[in-house]
C-alpha cells in the first residue's frame, strides 16, 4: 500500500498550506500516520504522526504550535496544517505509516521563501 501526499506549493513565510494524505485500497483508520519531510542534502525525519484508534498525536520540536496532524476517517484522509511556516520548513513532504514506514510515495513539494 502506498500513501501519496498532495497540497505543497510555494508560499512566503508566515503563510500556510494544508497538506493531505490519501491511501488507496486500505483504510487509514488502520494503524499510526506520520508526516515526514526529507530536506536537501539531509535526512528524512518525522514531522508529525496521529495514532489510529485514540488519535493522540506527536510533534517534532520545530514545528510544535505552528503544524497540526489530524485524520478524517470517513474521507480516508490524513492532513498536515502548517501555519506560520519558515523558509527552513522548505522540505519534500510525504506521508506514511507510522512507527513502521512502508513504501515511500512521491511526495509533496513545500517552498517557503523568505
């Protein structure tokens, strides 16, 4: 099963984007979600992830009170909101299982100029 992340672009700093996650052919109310961005030349890292059953969520430091992670079961959807974003969020975003990534998707692009 392969998750695929949409909604980058680019966007000045202090804006924000919302990006989505959608599976097809399982239901990701199964199992932990996180997001994880792979900057240039570095590694990919987790940004943020939501549990399956009781939703409880975790952050990476950088981006406490500025991402939020949430889950729309019934739309089979997992989104990122990335406020007051940072040129240093400039990343490839992707989504995936969580603690245990599977296969890795394409991707999403986010930009943030300063």
């Amino acid at each position: 099963v392969q998750l695929q992340a949409s909604g980058g672009g680019l966007v000045q700093a202090g804006g924000s984007l919302r990006l989505s996650c959608a599976a097809s052919g399982r239901t990701l109310g199964i199992g932990g979600i996180g997001w994880y961005h792979q900057a240039p030349g570095k590694q990919r890292e987790l940004v943020a992830a939501i549990s399956s059953g009781d939703s409880r969520t975790i952050y990476a430091n950088s981006v406490k009170g500025r991402f939020t992670i949430s889950r729309d079961n019934a739309k089979n959807t997992v989104y990122l909101q990335m406020n007051a974003l940072k040129p240093e969020d400039t990343a490839v975003y992707y989504c995936n299982f969580f603690p245990i990534p599977t296969v890795w998707g394409q991707g999403t692009q986010v930009t943030v100029s300063s």
